[in-house]
C-alpha cells in the first residue's frame, strides 16, 4: 500500500524479462552492429512482442547485412503481411525465390498469402514446387489440398490432405478438413473416423468436436452429437456456430425453450448467421408466432440473399398465410438462382397444389424427381396428390417416402418394419405416428394385423388409449412413451394401407370400427335419458393449430353461428383446448352447451358423440372419430382438403356415415354453413313430431 491507500498492481514478470533480454539485445548490436545475427535476434524478440514497425526494422536490418539469409525474408513476409503490407509481403517472397528457388518455406508463405487473397490458381503454382522438397512438401500438400477443397476439386483435395498426413502424421487440422473432404464424397465412416483421431490429437480443438457433432446429428445419434457440441460450446463459448449446432439438437429434442435460447445466443455472436435466423424462424412458426417467423426468414435472406432454405421456408410460411402471390414469386426467384433444385421445384409444386392447380403441381412433382430421384418430399408429395386423385397404387407407394423425411425421424421404422408375412409366435407393434385423425383412420387395420397371427400391440397417443383398448384383435393398448412389451416387429399404422393393397373398393370396415366403453357410454345415456324433441347436435369448429394446414382447415366458432338459430336443434359443443373459449366471447352463442370441461380425453368424447343425433365438424380428430363409430355427421371441408377427403362427391369411401360439404372457393365458409343450414333444417322437420 502507498501512504495515500491506493494499491498497485505488481509488474508482470515476463515483461520485465523480455525488457531484460532487449536491453541485452541491444547492448550486443551496439557492441557488434555488423553482426546480423543480433538484429535478427532482436526482430524475433520484437515480433513476438507485437511490436511488429520494429521488429520490420531489425528484420531488414539483417537482410542489409546478409542479403542471402532467407529467415529474415520469411519473417519479414509475416510482419509486412500482419502490417496490412500484403502487396509488398508478395513481392519480398518473388524476389528472393527467383534466386533461391530451392527455399521451400517461401513457396509455402507464397501460396498462403495467394490463398488467402483467393487468388487459387497462383496459390497452387507457389505450393508445387515445394511437394518436392521434404523439409516443406507435408505443408505443401496441406496448401494444394485445401485450395483443390475450395475448387470443389474433391478426389485431388483427397489425395493431397493423405500425403500431407503421411509425410506428418501430426498434422490435426489436415486431418480435420480430410474429414470435411470425406463427407462432401458420402463417405462418413471415414469421415468420421477423422474428427475423431482429430480430437483425439487434440482434445481442445473445437472445430472438429463441432464438425463431428454435426455428421453425428445427421446420422441421427442424437445424444453423441449433443457430447460433441457441448464440448465445442465449452471451448469456445464466443462461437455462433457451436450455440447453433446447440439449438437445432435441442429442436429436435422438441426443447424449444432451450432450442430458441441457443438460437438467440448464436445470433448475438453473428447477427447475419443465415443458418440461425432460419432455424429460429421454424419455431417461431412452430409456435404460432407468425410475424416473428416471417422477421427471422427474412433476416436470415438478407443475411444471405442466395440461401434457398430460407427463401422456401418463408414462401411456405406466406402460403399458409394466404399471400399466393408472395409467395409464388420467392419461389420463382429461388428457381432464378437454383433452376435445377429439386428442392425449390418440388416447393413450386406445393404453391401450385395449394392453388388447385393439380396438373402443374403434379409436373412440378415429376420434374423434381428427374433431378432427385431419391427426393423423400417430392416423392411423398407426388404419392400423396396421387391418392387424391384416386390412384391408389401408385399413391400408397409414393406415401411410404414419408419415412425418409429427416426431418422428422421416421426413418427408424424401416429399420423393424413387417412385410406382411405370417406372425405365429410373433409380435408386432403398430405405432401410431401421425395426428390424432391418422391413428383414428389407420387403426381399423389391427383386426386384419391379428388375423396373420401373433400378437398385436397398439402403442397410441395417451388420450386415444382407453378408446382403442377394446378394438379386436389388439391384445395390448400402450400410450406412446410409457415402455413398449419386446417386440419383432415396429410398423407404423399409416403403412398398413400400402401393406394391404388397400383401394377405394377394399377399404376395411368403412361403416365403423370403435365402441365407446360401455361404462362411459352409461353415464352419457343417464344424462341424456330425458327425450328432446330436438335434434342433439355436436359441433366442432377447429382442429390443431399446430398443423400445417390448420389455418384453412379450421374456422372460428363465428363462422357456425347461423347454425344456433335453427329450430328444432340443440347444439353441444366439442370443441376443446383453447379454442373452446371462443364459446364465452360471442353473444350469439348462448344456445351453445360447452362440454369441453367434460371431455378427458377421446374415449369421453365418444361416449358423448354416441347419445348425439348428429356431428357438425371441420376437418379434424372429431370428423375422424364420427366416422369411426358410425356415427352420423356433415363434414365442412376447406377449398383443398387433405387427400383422404378427395376433391369432389359428398360422401368418403374411408366413413360411410359421413357427409361432406365443400368450401366452392378458397376461405368461403358462409357457403358450406348455408348448405350445411338447409339440410339441417330439412332433418329438423322430418324429425320433429307430427301435431
């Protein structure tokens, strides 16, 4: 302490040694200042110090007094390089190599200054001719490979990166970017086997740990690849990269809390991270919040006007909002700048289907697998449209491609999937792996599953399990995620249909399926045991609002108002979740009896549904288990529908107790409601009793 209390930091050793060795440096060079060797001395000690003027000084000093001594000249290469001098760096390294064109170190900075101007081709005439001289050809070879990387000259890339590493084995970031070379050839067990020995060379390098995690995650070893990033973010906790890597495993961990936290971070690393932008503005999709999504998409093309997965993913986002036409035109511009995408064609191909312009989707479809034969979306989608226009076939084929989709994992199924031979002995698990309707419409085939022998295994969303307990044939009704029995085979109900050859004529059981239990079912024909004169009408006006298509889907409670107001009718509603409170917000709807507090899950559901007289839905989970009751119910169903409910008729070969009413132009549901209001009316009458 000083008499005044102020404390002083104590002096840092190592600069008080290196003032020690300077003074001494200098002392020497004035004692013999024709000794070059002392000036070059005091370069090195000056350059390490980032004292780069001074240190150019002593190094040209040096070459003042030993013109042929090429240390000087590299080293002072670097500071004029470091100084911003690279112009004058090049010229220091050309002069001394056309007399010494042996000094093999000076090819090497050469090229590494060309390269780094991206001047390629120059870069590798430097580096070549030192793959002949041993004290520099692994560095050599490093240099040739990484410029034949950055040509896209991959096979040479390869070859150069294995000669570097067998003339110095220890050079890890060679091995790392072999690494990157193997992946980009589709060789990821090499690959991989480079980011590990990599690390392995050194544990702290964090580029490797992040280039492994990401061939890990696109292998689907989810947890390996989270290890990987994790490392990477603790050795470098300031790398977007690494927070973004984070983001995404926790994404499709469906963490979006901590998936959006990692994005966040990353993006406050590298504001103009496309990839990150992106990525965040699928979540925010996912999570309804549309106008941020649409600020991300476009942020992240700003970022990077020539990255197509944003420009789809915003044009996508646009077609859900119903802007056709902005959407139309990003994909167009993606064309422009990827006209043989098979990604952006087979993105065209949906905004054309959307429109109800099948014929040009369906050459959309066709034109992205010429480019793409194995293109997962593309040919899902072309199976899907085929279903839709009743072309079974070749449409069940087609919708098998969604279990390639990476996007949403379900390539594991293929892994165990049941080919349809006999099942003595065997069991056999069908998972559900859709939405609720999926598992509603596809379940009908367990019966058919049973009759091949072995057991049978339900595994189903928790609100469906007590409903399907009492299906035939199903020995098991587990809800997905509570433990699974041994199994030999896992099968996805949406495959049965493929499986079993199904068409419009084979279609099981279309009259209904379901029962609701008999002990709820008892307690709704207490409640409802007082006779009406009325028609007892269900009514659901929303489905999910997490799917895709939900905004053309679904409608508000509004739009069903009309439908009160008819006599002889009393209405119950269906709706549940959120949605359900739309009920407390209209004046208009006072005739409304909510049941929503009262429906637990779908066996409740049905049981209610059963003691009704008739359902009035959207396309939704109720349309679904109307239809698999046999239970009577009008169908309101957008513009385009999904392929299960076709595009024209009244009725559906999946439910015979279901009548549909078609939406006759985009959003028109005042129509479907006037034609759903005079049918109702015409039932009302002929029901009501005679005077």
């Amino acid at each position: 302490m000083t008499d005044k209390g102020v404390s002083r930091s104590a002096p840092d050793p190592r600069a008080a040694r290196a003032a020690q060795i300077e003074a001494g440096l200098r002392r020497a060079i004035k004692a013999r200042p024709d000794a070059p060797d002392g000036h070059f001395r005091l370069g090195l000690l000056l350059h390490q110090l980032g004292r780069l003027a001074d240190a150019e000084k002593s190094y040209r000093a040096t070459l003042h007094l030993a013109p042929d001594h090429l240390d000087p000249v590299n080293n002072l290469s670097l500071v004029l390089e470091q100084r911003g001098a690279v112009g004058h760096a090049e010229r220091l390294l050309r002069e001394a190599l056309a007399t010494r064109p042996e000094a093999g170190l000076l090819h090497c900075n050469l090229g590494r200054i060309l390269l780094a101007a991206g001047r390629l081709d120059e870069a590798a005439s430097a580096f070549t001719p030192a793959i002949k001289l041993p004290t520099v050809a692994a560095a050599a070879r490093y240099g040739l490979a990484t410029i034949r990387q950055r040509q896209d000259r991959l096979v040479e890339a390869e070859d150069h990166y294995r000669a570097a590493l067998a003339g110095n084995p220890g050079l890890v970031d060679a091995r790392n970017d072999l690494g990157v070379v193997l992946r980009r050839l589709g060789r990821d067990d090499e690959a991989e086997d480079c980011f590990r020995r990599a690390v392995a060379g050194r544990a702290d390098y964090a580029a490797a740990h992040l280039n492994l995690g990401a061939l890990l995650l696109d292998r689907d070893r989810l947890d390996d690849a989270a290890a990987a990033f994790e490392r990477a973010r603790t050795l470098q906790p300031d790398w977007a990269d690494a927070h973004y890597y984070w983001g995404v495993v926790q994404k499709q961990r469906r963490d979006l809390t901590a998936a959006e936290a990692a994005l966040n971070r990353a993006i406050a690393l590298n504001p103009s991270h496309e990839a990150a932008l992106n990525q965040l503005g699928v979540i925010y999709e996912t999570s309804q919040r549309l106008v941020e999504a649409e600020s991300m998409f476009r942020r992240a093309m700003a970022a990077a006007p020539n990255y197509l997965e944003a420009r789809l993913n915003l044009a996508s986002l646009l077609s859900r909002l119903r802007r056709d036409e902005e959407a139309l035109a990003l994909v167009e511009d993606a064309a422009a700048i990827a006209p043989n995408s098979a990604d952006v064609v087979n993105n065209r191909g949906v905004l054309w289907e959307l429109q109800a312009d099948l014929e040009n989707s369906l050459a959309c479809y066709e034109r992205a697998l010429v480019l793409a034969p194995d293109h997962a979306d593309a040919n899902f989608n072309r199976g899907r449209l085929w279903l839709q226009l009743d072309r079974w076939h070749a449409g069940w084929k087609g919708y098998e491609w969604r279990l390639r989709n990476r996007r949403d994992k379900r390539q594991f199924f293929e892994t165990v999937m049941w080919d349809g031979t006999p099942l003595e002995g065997k069991t056999i698990i069908l998972h559900s792996e859709q939405g609720f309707g999926d598992t509603l419409q596809f379940c009908r085939y367990a019966p058919l599953v049973a009759a091949r022998g072995g057991t049978v295994v339900l595994a189903v969303q928790p609100a469906l399990r007590d409903l399907m307990a009492g299906l035939p044939g199903v020995a098991q009704c587990s809800a997905v995620g509570s433990g699974l029995p041994p199994y030999d085979y896992l099968m996805p109900l949406a495959s049965l249909p493929h499986l079993f050859g199904t068409e419009r004529a084979t279609i099981p059981s279309p009259e209904g399926y379901l029962k609701a239990p008999p002990d709820r079912l008892e307690r709704w024909r207490r409640r409802f045991a007082e006779p009406s004169r009325a028609l007892r009408i269900g009514l659901a006006w929303a489905g999910n609002a997490e799917q895709s298509n939900d905004r053309n889907r679904s409608t508000s409670l509004a739009s069903f108002l009309p439908l009160l107001d008819i006599e002889g009718t009393e209405f119950y509603s269906l709706q549940v979740g959120a949605r359900a409170a739309e009920i407390g917000t209209l004046p208009g709807a006072r005739r409304l009896v909510d049941l929503s507090f009262e429906l637990s899950d779908f066996a409740e559901t049905a049981a209610a549904m059963t003691v009704l007289d008739l359902i009035v839905t959207v396309d939704t989970s109720v349309a679904h288990l109307a239809g698999a009751l046999g239970r009577p119910a009008f169908v309101a169903l957008t513009y385009l529908p999904d392929w299960r409910w076709y595009l024209t008729g009244s009725d559906n070969p999946w439910y015979a107790s279901l009548r549909v009413f078609r939406q006759p132009s985009r959003g028109d549901w005042a129509s479907v409601v006037t034609a759903i209001a005079a049918t109702l009316r015409e039932r009302a009458t002929a029901a009501a009793p005679s005077t």
